[in-house]
C-alpha cells in the first residue's frame, strides 16, 4: 500500500516538472537580462585565479578582469593563448550582438564589435558568478536600440564617483543611455562657460536646503569618457521652458520683469518658465544648448519640454522650436518628454513617453511627424515610485511600483499605433526629490534596474516574470560583494 502511494507521488511530481519528452525541463541558467538564444550543451569549467584573458585590446580585457574580481574575488591575468578568448569576428550580428560558448576547455566571445565584446563581457560574469562556468552556447542580440536610466541630479546633487558607481550598475545589465537631468527648478548641476551665474546660484542649492553642487566642463566630459568606455552615451537634459526656476534665479535677465525669484528648494512642479518673445531668452537657450552640445560625445541632446504650465501653447512652441533649432544646429538629435509632440519637431527627434498629462496623444502626434520614441510609462519604470506602503523613501502619484509591475509589461502595445518600429527603446527614470544618498539610488534602482534592462533588452517572447524571478535571485549575491542596498522584494525568494 505504502509503495502504491509512493510511485503515485512520485509519477505526480515527475509529471509538473518535465516537459513533453519525459525528460525534467532543465532550468533557465541565472542570466539577467536573458540572451536571445541559450543552448545549454556539454560540460563548462572552472575559473582559477591565474587564468588568462586573451583579447583584442586590453581595455575590453581589462572588463572581464575587473569583472571578475568584483563578482567572485577571482584574479585573472591578461595574455595571450588564454583559456577565455574574446575576439572580433565581422560575421556576428552587430552593432552590440555576440556569440558566447563555454566547454570543458574554457569560454570565447565573439562579436563583430568591441561593443558586441562588452555586453558579451557582461553575460560571461554572470555565468561565472560562482567561479563554475557552464557548458553552453549563447547567441545574443537586444530588442531595442536605446535601453536607458534616467538619473535626476537637479533635485539632489550627486558627486562624479556617485554617477560612475551608477554607470558600472548599469554596465552590467547591459543598459547603453544614461540620461542626466542637469537641470531643474532646483539646481543647475553643468557649469557653462561665460555664465557662471548659473552654477554659482542655480547650483548652490538643492531640494531640502542642502549644498547643491555642478559638474565642471572638465567633470561633464569625465562622466561622459568613463560611461563611452563601458559603451553607454550620455544624454544631457537641459530641462525648457518649464522647470526652470535655478535659471531665472541665476539670471534676472531671463525673467520677464528683469526680477530674479529666490532660489527654490521645494517640490512643487510646473510653476516657472522661461520669458517667451523676450530675445534674451533664445540668446541663452542658444548659448547653454550649444555649450552643452560642444562637449557632448554622443548624438542627443535633451531639451526638456515637460509639465508647463505658464505658457500658452503658442508660447510654449515656440521656445521649445527655437531650442530644438540650437540642438540641430550643433548638428545633434532632439530628444524631448512627450508634450513636444505638440511641436514642430525636427526630422531625427526622439519623444520620450511618461504617461501622464495626455501623453498618448502627443505622442501620436510626434510620430505622424516622424519622431521615434522612448517608452518610460511612470507607472512602471519611474524608479522613485515606492515599492509599496511601506518604502522608505520615493513617491506614489503613479501608484506603487513593485518588480513585477516594473517587469510585466510590453512596450510595443503600450499606445495604440505605436508598435515596434517606432519605438526606439525602454528608458527607466530616477527623480530624486526624496532621494538624498547613493544608498538611496540604489534601494531604488536594486531590483527594478536589472527587471528594465531584460525589458528593454529580452525578446518579448522570451519573457516570463517567474522565470526571471528565479533566475534573478541567485544574482543578488553579487549586489551583497558589490555592497548594493537593494529592496528585497517579496515578489522573489531570495537565497
Ligand atoms: C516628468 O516626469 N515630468 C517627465
């Protein structure tokens, strides 16, 4: 009776754990964002410290020796005839596409970039996290173009070592914008040659009163070299014509009746703008958007855009045209929250979705006019919502934001009409009116940065929140070496 019982269990639990065949469904290996193509195949191998990384230049070598060390304290050696290989190969999928194999013998990555070498980089550490690398072959490309995070450094200042601490959390997850918003009524966080009213007032302050701070031309340019390193651009946002109160404290001569406001440490939003018709004004959106423009590595520009509510539209038109106007003139993209889409908007421009106030609307209207956008619905990739009650810091007017919210979604059926081959890619947004430490940042970005990333890099069909809750709980030990504050969310269990 006993054995009957036995082989009844038994057959049960054989029958919810195997596919088809028969054979126990193998699970998926902890890989975040997950690749493409994953096959797994014959045996892996064993990092010792000592291997040697073969590469085709020391600086993407010297990524899976850092890597490496941070992750699992393995020390690795750069050489030639190493047991990890990477190499460039014109016939791999690109720009950021690779090919990863691992076998008994050792690991190789090959992309016909050394940017497809970086994110291949990535996916090599995490298969090492435990210093066992598996068998396997990986083929692997993203859905989307743009994969950003947003980091708003107006309401509160964050040092250079904070934001490249943040670039590195990115690296890993494969993300390739970071979007800095330089600007609000708060703090003017970029020094601009010939106006250091602005970071001398604009810039001495911050939401709650604290010392505020800027990036010099020389830090700016810094930031931008160590996250083009790591293949990721940066997008400087010049906030217009709304959220400008740091710039009519900084300078009177932007205000309408030549009288500068107090610098401004609430939270309130959509209370200032910039003097429309007044020609000072086209003078300094000129001015700021070409300095900022000179010194920009990459393609975009960001003109702001968002949550005016001074202006007509007429009058909000036409700032947000002559600024779009300086961008393309210093031979650079637009990009713009959705309310552009009210505009006449430059071939090239990209608008970025936030949900609210109308949003699908304008964004139908930017795309009748050509534009692109980047999909950042508030409700589930603004990282300073609260997880739930009882967060301790962060925002709820778009609702409470836990991982699987962050990660349940689609972002080509988002807006009707705005299906994939519109949309540029998945950008996740950090505003920081109730975040004062880089612990902060991180409680909010840990977990939900990673659940973005496979958002906006993982082909939706690939996508399951089960299956990647439990590949991504493994992963939280190397945010504990890395010394990452994360929520840990009850969504997942972690280990
Ligand atoms: C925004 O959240 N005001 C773009």
């Amino acid at each position: 009776m006993r054995v009957v019982w036995r082989r009844l269990l038994l057959g049960l639990v054989i029958s919810v754990t195997s596919c088809g065949s028969g054979t126990p469904a193998e699970p998926q290996l902890s890989l975040v964002p997950y690749p493409a193509s994953v096959t797994r195949q014959g045996e892996g191998f064993t990092l010792a410290s000592g291997d040697v990384v073969t590469a085709p230049d020391a600086t993407i070598g010297g990524f899976v020796v850092s890597g490496v060390l941070a992750d699992t304290g393995v020390e690795l050696a750069l050489g030639a005839g190493g047991r990890i290989k990477l190499d460039l190969d014109a016939a791999q999928a690109g720009p950021e596409g690779y090919e990863l194999t691992a076998d008994e013998n050792g690991a190789r990555i090959s992309a016909a970039t050394v940017e497809g070498l970086f994110r291949g980089v990535q996916t090599l550490r995490q298969l090492a996290r435990d210093r066992t690398v598996p068998g396997v072959r990986i083929s692997d490309r993203p859905r989307f173009r743009w994969r950003g995070a947003m980091l708003d450094v107006a309401r509160h200042f964050r040092p250079v070592e904070d934001v490249k601490r943040f670039i590195d959390l990115m690296a890993a997850y494969k993300l390739n914008v970071l979007h800095l918003h330089l600007t609000d009524d708060q703090g003017w966080r970029v020094a601009i040659p010939g106006r250091p009213e602005l970071t001398e007032v604009g810039g001495s302050t911050e939401v709650g009163g604290g010392p505020g701070g800027f990036y010099t031309v020389e830090q700016y340019m810094d930031i931008a070299a160590y996250a083009g390193l790591r293949f990721i651009t940066v997008v400087p946002e010049i906030d217009l014509p709304g959220h400008t109160n740091a710039a009519l404290a900084s300078l009177p001569e932007l205000n309408c009746d030549g009288v500068a406001p107090e610098p401004y440490t609430g939270i309130k939003v959509g209370f200032s703008a910039l003097c429309p018709g007044k020609p000072e004004t086209e003078r300094f959106l000129t001015k700021v958007l070409t300095e900022v423009a000179l010194r920009t590595v990459g393609p975009y520009v960001h003109i702001g855009g968002d949550e005016v509510e001074k202006l007509s539209d007429a009058e909000y038109a036409q700032i947000v045209e002559q600024a779009a106007h300086a961008v393309t003139a210093n031979r650079k993209q637009v990009v713009a929250w959705q309310e552009a889409g009210k505009t006449a908007l430059p071939p090239g421009s990209l608008v970025q979705y936030w949900q609210t106030n109308g949003g699908p609307e304008d964004v139908e209207r930017a795309v009748a006019q050509g534009a692109r956008v980047i999909m950042s619905p508030a409700s589930k990739v603004y990282l300073d919502m609260k997880y739930d009650d009882t967060t301790r810091i962060g925002q709820t007017w778009a609702g409470t934001t836990e991982i699987d919210d962050a990660y349940d979604w689609d972002p080509a059926t988002l807006i009707d009409g705005v299906g994939e081959d519109r949309i540029e890619g998945v950008e996740m947004a950090l505003w920081t009116e109730t975040v004062v430490t880089l612990d902060d940042v991180e409680h909010l970005a840990f977990p939900r940065l990673p659940a973005v990333a496979e958002v906006a890099w993982t082909p939706q069909g690939e996508r399951s929140f089960d299956a990647f809750a439990a590949r991504l709980a493994p992963i939280a030990t190397v945010w504990d070496r890395w010394g990452v504050d994360y929520h840990r969310s009850p969504r997942i269990t972690w280990p």
